[in-house]
C-alpha cells in the first residue's frame, strides 16, 4: 500500500509567512479529518468495523490537530483556506490516505499501515518546510508541526506492534461480489 | 493568505450531503465527487445555484451526494435532462455525471448532439471501462482483448473513442483527468465549468471490483506534455495519438455557446391564424 507518485515529488513552494504555512498545515488537518471520516464511513457501510472504529479513531486525532491550529492561530473554526495548486507536490495533501488503497476485507493492520504512511509524508513535508523557510518563526512553526507528525508516527508503531498481520489470503472472499458462475 | 479570515467562502464539506456513498471501498467514484466538491467551492457557487443530473450507474449516484440541485434520471438520458434544464434555467450551473456505459452506448446519440449544441454545462464522465453496476460486462471503452467470464476471449470490438467523438461533434472544452489525482481533477472540473459551452471531462476513475488492474492507472498516468489549443485539427491530432493516459486540458475552443432564441415576435392568434386553411 504505497502512495501513488503521479503529481510530483518535486520541490514544493517554501511559505512565505506564518500564516501561509499554517493555513498549509490547517488544510491538510481538515482533509486528514474529512478522509479518515470518509474511511471510516466506507468501511461501516460494508461491515469491516474493526477498520471503521480504527479511522474513525485518526479523524479523531487529527481533528484535534486542526483544533491546536485554530487556537494557536486565533481563526475562526470555520476559517477558509484559499486552496493553492501545487503545494503539495503529491496527488493529495500528504496527511491524506489514498481510496485506492482501501480493501473491503482489509484488516487493521493495513489501515494502519496506510496511516503509518500518511504520517510519514506529514512529517516528510514539515520538516522540508523547516528546511526551506526563510524566516525564523515559519521554520521554527515548521519544525514544531513535524515533531508533532513524529509522534503520531510513533504512537502508530506501537499500535501496529500489537495487531497481527494478517494472512497471505486475507482478501479472499468465499462469497464475493463478482462470483458469476 | 490575506483573505485567511474571510469566512464567507465556500469549503467542499458544503457540497457534501448527509448520504454516505455506497460505493466499493478503493472505487475511484469517491475522490471524484471530492473533485466536483472541491472544484464548486473553487468557483463559489453556492449549492443552490448548481444542479447535478446523471443518469444510471455507480457513478450516476453523484447527485445524491451533493448538497445541490439533483436529478437522478433514466438509463443514458443524463444529459437529454441536463440540456432541458439548462435550456430552461440558464442561470443555474448544470454539471452532468456519469459513467462509460451510461454516457456512450445507451447515452451515446444524446452525448453526440449535446457535444453538438453546445449548451453551457459540463459533462464529467468517471471511465471504468465496465459496467461496474451489473456485474462486469464489457462497455463501450472496454478494450477488445479484455478477458472475463462474460465475455471470454474479449469482445474483440474496438474500443469507443470518447474524446475524438466529442472533438468531432463539437464540445468546447475536451480533456482528460484521473481520479487519483483529485486536485488535479478538481482543477480541470472547475477550468471546465467555467469554460463557455459544453465542456467534456473525461475522468478515468478505477473499478477495483471488476477491473482491479486498473489499480495500475496510477503509475501510467502522466500530464499533457503540450499547452492546450483551441485549434480542433491540432486537437485530434495529440488526441488520436495519445496512449490514453494524458491527463490536462487537450482542447478549449472558442465556439460560442448556444443561446436561446429570441422570444416569439407573434402571439398565439396571430400563429393559428398563419395556419387556418
């Protein structure tokens, strides 16, 4: 389950102000939030609900990732942020997991997988940012925000270490949706 | 990011509706209908102002999940009604959805002449070269060679052209975008939206059920390598000769949209009396 590398990987714009980056690391919280939600929906509607509970868990924590922000920033809850073409330099916001990789009989250990993922490009994209930023409070902003991504990439590693990964079979379906016979 | 506080702006969530979609987990359907949310926030519309119309299909469930106007017709007729409904509401921002075999076979004659008249509305098509909704069976983009039980060997018919057709017929705005790539895709939506007259996105959005090699898209895609033109015959050039997989603007042509006639110069007696023998 890896992210899919059409849409860049190049260099992205570095923020030229706080409020830029932060407005960067708002938008990619709330698409965070909507997607893991999105997930979590998806996997209810077809009955995976180890899976459902374990996203809908992320969009938890992400939302309080978007919360810190506001308050941090003093915005409005319901803020909008000017959506900019190529920020990101992937398909999606770095923190976003991809539909593609979903399964409809895909175990824990994957979606944690595909969240291990999505903090490691989060993190990835702050701590290019911390590297880039010209002035001293984006980059000091910047490298705050990736410390954060660390620690939700390790408290998804210590999850992953207690569930086990599943069978080489785990997708076989003895009832599935394009049995024709 | 001066405009930071301006809370008046539309986000995507509300383009979204309570429903929750039903598609397969992993079906490219999904990020499309984060791409028009998106793309409709871009152009701060407000949802009354917009209907979506489609037809029958997985995708043609779209409209259902939007917060705006919605119209889920019959069987290939998606854009019969979108076109009445531009026709009499101009005013509103009319954005047709649906799928390959919706669209080109039972949809087929209606996508001609809607290319053809050009009314000011948008057309996204999500290709999956299947009919995902009954169970796999080949469609008109599906390629010859594609083996399944229900068409073992492969239909052997040659695969439907989507994008010549509509160059030919007479679309304004011609172009290519893969669900994988939603802001992309969000991009194109709202550039065709905005473009005069019937702007035409093919989406190439995976169905992982039947077609789950299409998983493979992503790593074939790839942007146009050339700036779009407005010159048709430049158009079906880099169209007919493209592997399928450029994604951008390929056309934007300057036809002018069709307008609605003028109101009647004769009243109703005046006509019947034209006709009394």
């Amino acid at each position: 389950m890896t992210r899919a590398r059409f849409g860049g990987g190049g260099a992205r714009p570095a923020p030229r102000s706080l409020n830029e980056l932060m407005g960067q690391a708002l938008t990619m919280e709330r698409e965070a939030v909507a997607r893991y939600t999105e997930l979590a929906d998806m996997m209810e509607t077809h009955n995976n609900l180890d899976v459902a509970a374990l996203f809908r868990k992320m969009a938890g924590y992400e939302q309080l990732h978007v919360e810190q922000i506001l308050a941090d920033m003093g915005w409005a809850a319901d803020v909008v942020v000017p959506r900019q073409s190529g920020v990101w330099g992937t398909p999606e916001s770095p923190e976003v997991v991809p539909i593609e990789d979903m399964h409809y009989l895909m175990h824990p250990w994957h979606a944690l997988q595909a969240a291990l993922s999505a903090e490691q490009r989060a993190e990835a994209f702050f701590a290019e940012m911390a590297g880039t930023a010209a002035d001293e409070a984006v980059r000091q902003a910047a490298e705050e925000m990736r410390r954060e991504e660390a620690e939700h990439v390790a408290l998804v590693l210590e999850w992953l270490a207690k569930v086990p990964q599943p069978d080489s079979d785990w997708s076989v379906d003895p009832d599935p949706p394009r049995h024709m016979d | 990011m001066n405009d930071m506080t301006d809370a008046t702006r539309l986000s995507a969530a509300d383009f979204k509706s309570d429903y929750k979609p039903i598609w397969c987990p992993g079906c490219g359907d999904y990020t499309v209908l984060g791409s028009l949310t998106k793309a409709l926030a871009q152009l701060g519309r407000p949802p009354h102002e917009v209907a979506v119309v489609s037809g029958i299909g997985c995708s043609s469930r779209i409209p259902a999940y939007t917060t705006c106007y919605g119209f889920h017709g019959v069987h290939g007729r998606a854009l019969a009604a979108g076109t009445g409904l531009k026709a009499a509401r101009p005013e509103l921002t009319v954005v047709v959805t649906g799928g390959d075999g919706d669209g080109y076979s039972i949809g087929g004659n209606h996508f001609m002449h809607a290319c053809r008249r050009n009314l000011d509305l948008t057309y996204l098509v999500m290709d999956n070269h299947v009919y995902g909704m009954t169970k796999g069976q080949a469609s008109p983009t599906t390629e010859p060679d594609w083996d399944n039980k229900l068409s073992p060997g492969g239909t052997g018919l040659r695969s439907f052209h989507p994008l010549v057709i509509a160059l030919a017929a007479g679309a304004n705005f011609v172009a290519r975008a893969f669900s994988g790539d939603p802001n992309g895709t969000a991009d194109l939506v709202a550039q065709a939206i905005r473009h005069p007259g019937f702007s035409f996105v093919e989406i190439l959005s995976p169905c992982v059920t039947f077609r789950p090699e299409q998983r493979g898209w992503k790593d074939v895609v790839h942007r146009a390598a050339v700036p779009e033109t407005d010159d048709p015959a430049r158009a079906a050039r880099r169209i007919m000769t493209d592997d399928g997989f450029n994604l951008g603007v390929l056309y934007a042509g300057k036809r002018a949209p069709y307008a609605r006639t003028p109101a009647a110069s004769a009243s109703l007696a005046q006509i019947e009396q034209a006709f009394a023998v």
